[in-house]
C-alpha cells in the first residue's frame, strides 16, 4: 500500500511546486489538485487513471502566452515600396535663335498692325515630347494664326514644307493657319507684317 501511494505523493508534490512557481493562477491550482488528488483518495495506481497527465502540461495550458510575442510588429513580405515623383519633370525646349524674334514679340507686332489675334495662347509645351514634339523653341496660338518659333532656320523650313499651302515661313519663324479662321486675303497682312520684324 505504501508503495502504491508514493508516486501519487510525489506527483503532488511536483504539481504543488509547479503552481507555486507559475504565480497565484486560482483558476489552475484546483484543476492540478483534483487531477492528482483523484486517484490517492480511490486507492487506484496513478498509472491506471486516464486524467493523470503530466503536470507541466496542465499547466503549460493555464499560462498565459508572455506579452513580447503579442507585441511583435508584422513581418511585411514586401520590399520597400518605390517613390514615384509627385509631377513630371519639367519639359526643356530648345532655345530661339538669338537674331529671330520670339512668338510673343510676333503676336504684338500682329497687334500693333491692327491685325486681329483673338485669345493667344502660350502652348510652347506642346513643342516637346509629351506634346507635338515638333521641336519647337516658342509656340503661341490665336483663333487667327498660330506662331511657331523654331531653333533653327532648317527645323522650319521642314515644318513649313509639311504643312504645305497652308504656313508661311521666315527665317526661324512659322505661321500656320491650319487652325485658324483667317481669310486668304489676309494672310498676306500677316507675312508682311513678319518680314518687317527682321
């Protein structure tokens, strides 16, 4: 009888001890107790009983998991996220030549002549690659003619040869009335007025 008795003796021992180190947990203290207890008051070997499970794995269920784990921040299975910039670079345009005059200059030249150039419109964008990409340095549209300034007499030339019949050039200066509303007849108003600039 003694020798039955011992092991269950020193399983309550153990889970006495296993308790008192894991903190005041009342709610696994008498789980543990009634486990070990069980089988010492039936008289029934402690290897027979289905409940008597090790202790530590009782009371490894009743702790809590420890704060460091549900402090962790996220793994993030993704690489560092790329910038994009907030606007496109700025668009460079090639410059005029030095001895023509600019599209700005042209239009109040037309002004001052009397010649009618109705809501100007600085479009010089739209000679880069995002826009035309014509290459050309300064562009000025008007409901009667659009101006083109260009960097050099040749890149001119080849627009003016493009839109056939329908500009006219100077030097590094096109006028193009495939937009525009202006009569034939006064067109020429418009050339002289260009010729008399340089």
């Amino acid at each position: 009888m003694i020798h039955r008795s011992l092991p269950a003796v020193a399983v309550l021992v153990v889970a006495v001890a296993l308790t008192a180190g894991c903190g005041s947990d009342d709610a696994g203290r008498p789980e543990v107790a009634s486990s070990v207890s069980a089988p010492a008051a039936s008289g029934l070997p402690s290897e027979a009983t289905p409940s008597a499970a090790p202790p530590s794995a009782s009371g490894a269920a009743s702790t809590p998991a420890p704060p460091a784990a549900a402090s962790a921040p996220p793994a993030t299975a993704q690489g560092p996220t790329e910038r994009r910039p907030a606007s496109p670079p700025p668009v460079v345009l090639p410059k005029r030549p030095s001895g023509a005059p600019g599209a700005k200059q042209v239009v109040e030249a037309f002004k001052a002549a009397g010649l009618k150039v109705p809501h100007p419109k600085d479009r010089s964008v739209d000679c880069g690659p995002d826009g035309l990409g014509l290459g050309c340095s300064e562009l000025i549209a008007t409901d009667a003619v659009t101006v083109y300034v260009f960097p050099d007499e040749i890149s001119a030339s080849d627009i003016a040869e493009t839109w056939g019949g329908q500009s006219y050039q100077r030097g590094a200066v096109v006028l193009n009335y495939l937009e525009a509303k202006t009569p034939s007849a006064d067109r020429t108003r418009y050339e002289k007025v260009l010729a008399g600039l340089r």
